[in-house]
C-alpha cells in the first residue's frame, strides 16, 4: 500500500437521517489508516435529523477526519462541488449518503490509483440493498435507476460512451479541478424536479481530456434501497430525470445531437417492448412493464414533459 496518496470522501446527504449513519460507521471502520482520509459530509438543506445525526456522529469520533458542512443551493451537484472544494485529498471520492462501504473500500482504491499511473478516474460496484426484498417486478434493466451497477466482472477500461455511477466514483483531485466538477446546470434533485445525468457529463469531460477511466468490481459499496418508497411517482422522477439532463446536455452541443438523442431513445423504446415480451413469454410478465414504462418516461423528461 501507497503510504503517499491521501484520499478525500465526499457524501452528499438528503433527510437520510436512517442510514447516514451507517455510510460513516462504514467508513470509520476501514482498513486504511485514518491518517490517509478524510471524509466530508455535505448536508444539502435536509428538514430530518441528519443535521443532529452527523454532529453526533463527529462529537463522539473526534479520532477521525470527518467533517460536516451545508450547502442551501438544492441539488447534489451543488453539495458534491462545495464538499470537493474543502478536500484535500489527491483522490476524490463520492458515496451516497445510504450506502455501506466494504472495509477495505478505501484501502482498495489507494492501492488502485498507485499501481495504474494511467488512472484518471475509477468506478466500482454498487450492489442493491433491498428492504425488505427485492419485489418481483425488478430486473436487471430497471435495477440501474436504484443504483444496481456492475459494468464488468473483471478490472477494465470504460468504453467510449461508459462511465461510473456518481454513488461509487473516484477521480484524482487535479483533473476534477480541471474539468471544472460537476456541471452546476444539472443539479440532480431540486423540489420534485430531476434534471440529472450530472455523472455522465462529468466523465464525458474527463474522457475528452485523454483521462482513462478503469472499472474495478472489487471496489463496493452497498446502497439502501426501501421498497416501499419505489412508486410509481418516485421512478418516473428518476427516469424522466435521465431525459431531462440529456436535453440539458445534448442541447449545448446542438438541435442536431438532440434531434439524434430522440431516435436513440425511440430505437431504446423499441428495444424494451421486445424485451418486455421476452420476459411475458418467460413466464415472469411482472417484470414486463416497468421495463417499458423506463423509456416511455425518459423520452418524456426529454421532451421537457
């Protein structure tokens, strides 16, 4: 292990007042030395306990690097940035506020970044943690929009177009710096509103830049899915949110590249009406519409709807 390479983590957290807690002990207890990380805690105007939580958490933790701050502009974007802008680190890592990081997360990723000099960014597995159980409508297709990510069972470079989920991402903290962090016009969550996709135009911006980004399996956080708060309003918020960023995003490029996102996302519509009936005739017709239902509702949040 690379006793040089020091590494900051940063939680946006959002009234998960219920988990923050667990995503801390989790990180409190790694195998790294704690002189090697730090961890901050940007609390983005939750109305729950988080505020008393994590001050809980600091008071009776003192041995650690942990810190807490508030950022009042709605929106992860705007926390992950704030909280990026009091690290130290020369890594930069971003969990969710309900997730469990192994206890050699961070050990990982150091070790990671010190053996692959080419690194420019790193993602890693995110494996769903559901509560009670899994309901019998997910699948693989839909699993994505509560976290669920696995791009390959082996170490590998992102292809062009592939990028890491914002919930396991690491980055050196110069190059984050360089592409100017996260794209303040798509903010994530703001009220109801979702205009997300605020990841994929970051490590967008990376790639451009000649920055290779490795996908490692064995670098896992765990994230907190309750099923009773899957409904019908929460998943179209996070599928048209999908939409919606991509307009934001292929808009600044042009009409055309819109134009084009358009027909991706209808030859996609097309593409899960074939899969929906796949799993119809593989007797498991539950898992049929919500596949659908995913597109036809990214295809609204591009369309503004």
């Amino acid at each position: 292990m690379s006793s040089t390479i020091k590494i900051s983590v940063v939680i946006c957290t959002y009234n998960r007042a219920l988990y923050i807690e667990d995503a801390m002990q989790s990180l409190y207890h790694q195998t790294l030395p704690a002189s090697l990380f730090e961890v901050i805690v940007a609390n983005n105007n939750s109305t729950d306990d988080t505020a008393a939580v994590c001050q809980q958490f600091l008071d009776s933790h003192t041995d650690a690097h942990f810190y807490y701050l508030e950022e009042k502009r709605q929106g992860a974007t705007y926390a992950r940035n704030s909280g990026a802008a009091l690290a130290k680190g020369e890594l930069l890592c971003f969990m969710d506020d309900d997730a469990i990081a192994d206890p050699d997360y961070l050990e990982r990723i150091v070790n990671f970044f010190a053996t692959h000099a080419d690194a420019g960014g790193l993602g890693g597995r995110i494996i769903p943690k559901y509560i009670p159980q899994e309901p019998k409508w997910m699948s693989h297709y839909v699993s994505s929009l509560v976290g669920n990510f696995n791009y390959s069972e082996d170490v590998e470079i992102f292809k062009p177009g592939k990028y890491p989920l914002e919930s396991n991402m690491i980055i050196r903290t110069a190059d984050f710096i360089k592409v100017n962090g996260f794209n303040e016009a798509l903010p994530g969550v703001v009220g109801t509103l979702r205009i997300g996709g605020e990841g994929k135009e970051f490590f967008y911006k990376l790639q451009a830049i000649g920055r290779q980004i490795y996908y490692d399996p064995a670098i896992r956080v765990q994230h907190v899915v309750e099923v009773k708060k899957l409904t019908k309003e929460y998943m179209y918020r996070v599928a048209s949110g999908i939409g919606r960023g991509e307009r934001r995003r292929v808009l600044e490029i042009s009409k055309t590249a819109y134009y084009k996102k358009h027909l991706e996302y209808l030859f996609k519509l097309g593409a899960s009406i074939l899969l929906g009936l796949k799993y119809t005739l593989q007797g498991c017709p539950a898992k049929a519409w919500p596949v659908i239902q995913f597109r036809i509702d990214a295809i609204k949040g591009l369309m503004n709807r």
